[in-house]
DNA sequence: TCAGCTTGTTCGTATTACGAACATCCGTGC
DNA sequence: GCACGGATGTTCGTAATACGAACAAGCTGA
C-alpha cells in the first residue's frame, strides 16, 4: 500500500465522510449548540448538505435536538473510548498522576504528539486553583510551546525533528514565547540532553511548566508526563528541585511496569 | 422539522457517513488494531468499501497505519472535545470527585443517561486498588444495573420511565441482579423517594456503588455522581453514612454554583 | 397583520461510492 | 528456491447516492 495518503478528490476518499466529519468537528467549546444555518456556516457547507450531515448525525445518536438547535450527545466519547482503552497504562498513569496532584497541589498530564500538536490523553486536574487550567483530555495545544511537546520533540530521530521544524508555525502567544526555529531547535537539543524541558510563560502569561518523557521497560515512548504551574505561585528553584524529581520518579516507576 | 428521525435509505441520510463512523467504532477495547480485512469482517462490509474509509480516515489523520495494521491516533479524542468543553461544570465537578477520592480513597464519577447507557462523562480514580475498576470517559454501561443509572431513571417523568422499561433488556451480570421489569421498577421508585440510589454487586461481582442526582440552581439535571467501592471491604453502614451524605454534599456545593 | 429573514424540505441529476474482478504480496510446505 | 493458496491491495464500469437550486414553512419585529 502506497505510504503517501489519498487527497480529497481521489477516488478512493469518501468525500461524504470527510464532510460528516468536518460537520461532527464545528461544535467546539465556542459552539457548543447550533442551528442549521450556523452548522452550515461553520463549516463552510452549503446548508441542505450540512442537513443532511446534522440529521444522520441526529438519526446516530452523536448529535441531540433542542429546539432549532442541535448539540453533540455524549455518544460522541464513545468515538474516542477505543483508543482510550488500548492504552493499557493509562489507569496506572492516571494513578501516578493523581499522587502528585494529591501530593503537590498541581494539575498533571500525558500527553502525545499528534501532528504539530501535543494532545491530553490522561490528566489529573489540580483542586481549588483560582488560576484556572482549562483542559480537558483530547484537548490540542502546538507542540512547539509546551513542555511535553518538545521533550516529545527532543525524542525524535534528527532527520524528523528538522523536517518537522521545517513546516512548523511559530505563533508567538506571549512576549516571552520563542519566534524563530533556530533557538527553538536550541531548546529541544536541550531537552534532549537534561531530559526534560521547561517552558515558562510562553504559551500563556503565568503558565510555567515541566515534563518529562515516559517510556516502557523495552523503551517504547508512551508519550511526555508534565506538571503545569503558576509562575507566580511556583519559583524556578521549586520546579527543578521537587516537582522534575517527582516527575522523574513516576517516569521511572511507569518504566518499572510497563512493557 | 419532523421529531421522529430519518432512517437508514431515507433520502437525507447519508450513508457513506454512517458506515465512515461504523468503521471508527469497530476500533474497540478488543480490537485495537487491525488489518483492512479485520475492519472489514468487524463491521460486517465489504473488504473494498471498508479500505475506502479506513482510507479515508487516515488521510483526515483518525487512523494511522502500522504495517498492514491500522489503529486510531489521539486525534479521535477530538471528536468527543466539544462534548466535554460545553459542560461548564466540568472543571468543578472533577474537583469535588477529586476530593472524594483524595478523602475516601474511592472511585467516583459523573454519569449521564443515553439511550439505554450510562455514559462516564467525568471520573476520578481511585489510586492503589489492587481490585480494579478499569472504566475511562466514554465507557458505556447498562442503565439499568448501575446506581448511576437507577437514581437517573428515577428522575425521569413516569411516562418516559414506562417507556423506558418498556424497552429494557434486562440480561443479568450476576446472580443477584435484578431479572425482570417489577422489581426494578420498585427500585427505581424507592431511589426517587430516597433520593440515591444503591447497586449491590448486581452489574460485577464485589462492585458495591451508591449514586445521587445532580441539578443546577435551576433545577437541570447535570447528571448523577457516584461511589463505587468494593463490597468485601465497605459495608452498607459506611456507604450509607460516610459515603452517601459525601456525595450528597457535593451534589449541593455543585448545585450551589451551578446556574 | 405583514414582510422579510431564517429555517425546513424536495427532487432532478451530476457525481460519488459501490463491489466484482483483477493484481500483488506473503507465508508455508515441499 | 519455488509454487501455491490465502490475504491484502487496487481498479473501474455503473448503480445509487449525495448535491444544491428552488420551493415551503416558520418566526420575529415593526
């Protein structure tokens, strides 16, 4: 089977389901419900097609009715229960997690490299923060200005690294954030040699950050353990000296049982 | 619009997408990985038509391709995103389970209703049991043989809960599960009078559980929070006068902020 | 009440998805 | 090493499916 992926166009694409998928995909946290009309702008569609996408959705159970409006029905985490479940770590991880939460007070996540992001796969939220970490799992941050990302990054083989920074957009969120690849390559070959990386402030002002690659005893990466902060709360003495050895610690702990 | 939906050949249901999404969710628990012919014979199509779609969905970046093996990518937590980002009680509800476990050392959960199914929409895990509960969000499980479930359908007006049971297939799990509609409908309306309700080892073996309902200021049914424990090591007194008056605290301090 | 805008729906047909059949690959046994 | 059979990969004629222009119905504000 040829490496290189079918295009919209080709014979073999579903087109119908691309644009299902697409229509699945318009609610977001901004559009939690929509009319028709607004699906269809949303996605760009022509509204008898949006529809038609909206009423099989319907007719599945992914999708509810209020009104003239629809939203998504819970039906919709089943499409994402499976990969889920395949991870048979993840309990475990979510265990290890939830001891540091319960131990530092500090939110805590796996995350994964998927395409130019890192997406939550397991988390562990902190308690009674007024600075309020909104994620939730199979939420989707560039990988290029988060922690995990780049320690995922700093795994990677050379020649994927280089051809990932080649097509990489540095869209600076904050004043601190990195805005050209050469320094940026600079903090990943860092990465790579600590073994963890930090980044501070530069996905969003007071979010300070440090993780960690977690691997299996027969060193598969399962993906980048980290613990998100507040930098007002948390100095860079503190998260070097307690919260990276702790990271490191359930890291190596993973390592121990997983195969 | 009409309330009742589109069937499957009516014009407006799009059929390429139906069979598109068959094919996400024969990747499950068991089958998380497979080869086109594998895809092919789980979803009960022919071998071409499933390629188109695995196809597809490889090229939309849902699936990727091992070999000749295809598994899905983080990427379909995506799709269940939305769902989880447009409830705004989330974050808070994760806290108050997370403090749950933290105190009691227990699982706990917000469930919702749909279809037959109780949908885990929000979970924290209890850390170091050696008897596991191995559920994640997106895990589905029958209504009718969960606290979560009983104490939902019990919230719901007589004339959707006849005809609810109506329809319910009750397949026992255990030997002490309920076998027919009479006596569950008794525990349904005994959880309504109550307000909670209680499974006893009816949906596992040694899986003990006491669930309440959840509402707004406004009286809209969030979902139902649940304990689940095991039966060889709490007794009913503890559920009933630890556990049970924790979750009914939490079910009021949501209720308090929730509009 | 009426007009205008939004939402809901229909149906002729262009295009798309279908599957039978052919092509290629891989593993096993001699 | 080679042949064979089964599994996997792919093509292409065409049946049928999804498309969108246009009509129908509903809603809201003046």
């Amino acid at each position: 089977m040829d490496e290189s992926s079918l295009k919209p166009g080709d014979r073999d694409f579903v087109s119908a389901l691309a644009s299902g998928l697409e229509v699945l995909q318009v609610f977001d946290a901004e559009h939690p419900r929509m009319t028709l009309s607004e699906v269809a702008a949303q996605a760009n569609m022509d509204r008898a097609k949006a529809r038609r996408f909206v009423l099989t959705l319907h007719a599945l159970g992914f999708v509810k009715r209020v009104g003239r409006q629809f939203e998504l029905t819970p039906k919709v985490l089943q499409l994402g229960y499976a990969y889920q479940a395949s991870n048979q770590y993840r309990a475990v991880i979510e265990q290890f997690l939830g001891d540091i939460t319960a131990e530092l007070g500090e939110s805590s996540s796996l995350g994964v490299l998927d395409g130019q992001d890192v997406v939550y796969v397991v988390r562990s939220a902190a308690r009674h923060r007024l600075m309020a970490i909104t994620l939730s799992v199979g939420t989707r941050l560039p990988a290029v200005y988060t922690s995990m990302g780049r320690v995922l990054l700093s795994q990677l083989p050379d020649t994927e690294l280089d051809s990932f920074l080649d097509s990489a957009e540095l869209t600076p969120f904050t004043p601190y954030a990195i805005k050209s690849v050469a320094p940026l390559k600079e903090e990943i070959l860092k990465a790579r040699s600590q073994g963890f990386a930090i980044v501070d402030q530069e996905l969003d002002s007071g979010l300070r950050s440090v993780a960690v690659p977690v691997y299996t005893s027969r060193n598969v990466l399962l993906g980048a353990l980290n613990i998100s902060t507040n930098a007002a709360r948390v100095d860079m003495e503190t998260l070097m000296t307690v919260y990276l050895p702790r990271l490191q610690d359930v890291a190596a702990r993973v390592r121990a049982i997983a195969q």
